[in-house]
C-alpha cells in the first residue's frame, strides 16, 4: 500500500457520490471503513433481499457497481484509486481495500463520468430506438474489461426468446409468497432512505409496452411516454466465465461502466436481473449468448425522448450509516 495521506472530507464525499450506484430494490447493502491513508469496503449482507437473490449474488453486483462509482468520484477528485480486491481471504466481506495517487490532470471526461453517475436513473418506462447504436455498442465493449465479463447484445431476432423467458420468470414464482412478499416490502413508501419508491415505477399500462421487465407491484400513475409504442431498447447482457466472488464483484464494476457510458451518450437504462435469478430462463438467456459464459446481468438500453418524463433521484442512506472514519491507534 501507499501511503499518500488524502483528505478524509475528499474520500467521504466520494463515498457519499458513489452511493448513488445501482443495487437491487435499492438495498445499498455496502458499508466504508476509511482508516489512515485507506478506505475499505465491505458487503452488508444483512441488508440484502434473500429472497430475490437467494445466493447473494447480486449483493456483491451492487457493491461492484458502487467501487466503480468510486473510482470514478475519486478521478474527479484528483485521485487514482488503487484496489485490492478481497485484501483478507478470512474474511469475504471485506470486498477491497483502495489507496490513493495522485493524478495528473484531471480531464473533462473524468468531470463528466462523474456527472453522470449524479444523472442516471433507472427508468424502466419503454425506450425509443437508441441513435447511432452501433458507435455506442463499441463504446460500450471498450469500456467493459474483457477479461472480467463478456458483453453480448442480443439480437433482435431473438428478443421474442428473451420476452418469453421473462414471462417464464414470473409464471415460476406466481406461488412464491417470500419473493412476492419481499419486492412489496422494498417498493412499499415508507419514506426513508432505501427501496423502490412509487415514482420510480410504472403502471400496468406502460408495464405492458415493456417486454422484458421484472413485474413490480404498479401504480395508478396518468400514462406517461405514449409517443413510444413498444420498447425498442437494445438488450446488453454481462455475464463472467466462473462464478467465483472475484468475477462477480468485477461484473458489478463492468455493469457500473456500461451504465455511466450509456448515460454520457445521453441514453437511459434499466438493470434487469429477474431472467437471471431463476434457473430455466437464466438457461435460455445462457442459451442466446453462445452458453460459454454465465449470464448476470441484462441491461435495456435506449432513448428517453421527453426529459419531463425522468422521475425524480430514488433515496439514499445518511451517508455516515455507511461510512466510517476509524482512527490508527484503535
Ligand atoms: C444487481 C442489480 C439488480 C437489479 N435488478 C433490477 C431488476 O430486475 N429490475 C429493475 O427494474 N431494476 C433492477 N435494478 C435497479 C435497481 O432497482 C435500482 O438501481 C435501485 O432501485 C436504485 O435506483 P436508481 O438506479 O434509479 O438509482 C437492479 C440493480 C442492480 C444493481
């Protein structure tokens, strides 16, 4: 490690930042230790949807998405982060520890990478086709490290294939009261700081303008995006070569690049892991990839066309329930 000392306010404010990552329901389940001239990262299991996710899979996903977010915060801070993933093979819940060197020059792109990790939203209204799909699909690619997942874009003969292992998702858990009890659980408004709130998801009527969505529990909002008849997003898939915890931390982390990317192309997302969850569809997604990776995560990606549309950001934890500043000589 080295041992260049950053400003504590600098780390908790890119913390605070990173926390705007992705995770499923909403559930943050994250925790920062900033000691010295480290910080660390550990999974909060305890927060995590069980039955939704019942490997914890996606838990770790999430916390790959808010290292990437990270790093990004910390580049427009001036700061390389160096990280160490799983630093203590005792303990699996300490995801990384990051040091610090100081960059060059920080450069519009880094400003803009984090400004992007402020505007993305999780929009999972129907999409217009998105402009110029093929410079955004190598941008994308570019982005993702290869040696860590695959991405594929699935082909638009095959999205019949995909809409149908979606609905088969949901057919195989109509009887499973713990999942359906847990996703109402994380979309009911209780006003605080985690979940899904109401705004941040749609009624039955633009549900069924969207093919491949997780079907959450819907609101009686007016119908919004009707100029877009259908989804026409593009569908990315991540998937990795094994499943161990380094490889799916590392899927978090490319889901986290190609969500920033899309958005700096002025593009909206939706993270979707229902197909992934159940084993029949994630097979069938395995199957429309090539079946030499295991699928993660899909992402629709496409074009919002009216801004108004974009629902306000979903909450956050206080940032000082997830971050902590420990002294040396403890
Ligand atoms: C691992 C993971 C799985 C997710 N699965 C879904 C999903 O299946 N369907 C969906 O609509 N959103 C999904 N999301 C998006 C989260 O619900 C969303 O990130 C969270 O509610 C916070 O909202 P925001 O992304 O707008 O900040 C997922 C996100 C992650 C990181």
């Amino acid at each position: 490690m080295r041992d260049t000392i950053v400003d504590t306010k600098v780390i908790k404010d890119a913390v605070w930042m990173a926390c705007r990552a992705p995770s499923l329901h909403n559930s943050q389940p994250w925790r920062w230790v900033a000691e010295g001239s480290a910080v660390a990262l550990f999974i909060d299991a305890d927060k995590a949807p069980k039955y939704t996710d019942t490997s914890g899979r996606e838990a770790l996903i999430s916390c790959g998405a808010v290292l990437d977010h990270f790093r990004v915060a910390m580049a427009a801070a001036g700061w390389v982060a160096n990280v160490d993933r799983f630093p203590n093979p005792n303990n699996h819940r300490h995801l990384a520890s990051i040091d610090f060197s100081p960059m060059d020059f920080v450069t519009d792109g880094h400003r803009q990478r984090a400004e992007a990790i402020l505007s993305r939203r999780t929009d999972r209204l129907p999409f217009a086709a998105p402009p110029d799909w093929k410079s955004v699909e190598e941008k994308l690619r570019g982005s993702v490290d290869s040696s860590a997942a695959r991405l594929d874009v699935i082909a638009e003969n095959h999205r019949r294939e995909l809409a149908e292992a979606s609905q088969l998702t949901e057919s195989l858990r109509l009887y499973d009261s713990s999942y359906h009890a847990e996703l109402i659980g994380w979309t009911t408004d209780f006003g605080l700081s985690e979940g899904i709130p109401r705004s941040s998801l749609v009624s039955a009527a633009e549900s069924d303008r969207v093919d491949v969505g997780r079907n959450f529990p819907v609101t009686n909002n007016p119908e919004r995006r009707r100029d877009v008849d259908e989804d026409h997003s593009k569908i990315v898939v991540l998937s990795i070569y094994d499943e161990t915890h380094d490889s799916v931390l590392r899927c978090g982390e490319a889901l986290s690049a190609v969500l920033l990317d899309a958005t700096m192309a002025g593009l909206a997302t939706c993270t979707l892991t229902h197909i992934t969850e159940v084993p029949a569809s994630r097979e069938i997604v395995a199957a429309l990839i090539g079946r030499t990776t295991v699928p993660q995560i899909l992402v629709r990606v496409g074009l919002a066309p009216r801004i108004e549309d974009v629902h306000p950001p979903t909450p956050r934890r206080p940032i000082d329930e997830v971050f902590e500043v420990r002294s040396e000589d403890r």
